[in-house]
C-alpha cells in the first residue's frame, strides 16, 4: 500500500501542542506541512476535557483494506509494546478511540488552536 492511500486520525492531548520538539521555526514548517495533508485528520483533545479511557497508553489501530488481513492495536506502555489481534480486544479500543475523537476539538478547533500556540512560539 502507497503512504498516500493511508488514513490518519491523530487525536492528541493539549500538552502535546504546547510542548514542542526543536527549533520553533522547524515546528511550525512540520505542523505546516501535516496540514497540507489531505489524508490526516488532527484534533486536539484540551486539558479541559478532563481525564479520558486514553491516559493509560499511547496507542494505534491500524486498519488494512483487505478482507482477509483483521484490524490491529498496537499498543505501548512503560516497559515495551504489545500487538492485540483478538477481534474483542481491538474493538475495545476502537470504542475508546471513538471517545477521544468525540471530546476532542473539530478539526478546524484543533488546527485553530495548533496555528495559535505555534505562532506564539515564534
């Protein structure tokens, strides 16, 4: 599968807008370039939204357009990572992922709320 055909929903917790990585330029020309991106979805989960079914882990589904090829969490934690293939464990986190998308800012809230913490930074 081409990088072009995939689907990314990134639901972040606020810190992670207000905690940038490097020189603030090069921030703001990554965050430019992601929302270029027509096949990425972010939104930002405020710190006001409180405690969510997300705070335990960082983690990914990952979806494979072939019938036959099921859904896949991989999950990371304190001491390493883990892969969930059972169809119950996956659709648990699908529903928690379902939470985070809808306590989370629109997508237009999100970038919003990212092109003002990055234009501070500068």
């Amino acid at each position: 599968m081409h990088l072009r055909h995939l689907k990314r929903y990134a639901p972040r917790q606020g810190s992670t807008t207000i905690r940038p990585a490097g020189h603030p330029k090069a921030v703001q020309r990554r965050i430019a370039e992601i929302t270029r991106l027509n096949n990425v979805t972010l939104q930002v989960l405020p710190f006001e939204a409180g405690a969510h079914p997300g705070m335990d882990s960082a983690f990914t589904i990952l979806g494979f357009p072939e019938r036959g090829d099921p859904n896949v969490v991989y999950v990371e934690y304190r001491a390493g990572s883990l892969y969930l293939e059972d169809p119950a464990e996956v659709d648990t986190y699908n529903v928690i992922f379902d939470h985070l998308r809808a306590r989370a800012l629109g997508p237009d809230e999100s970038l919003a709320l990212i092109a003002k913490v990055v234009k501070d930074l500068v």
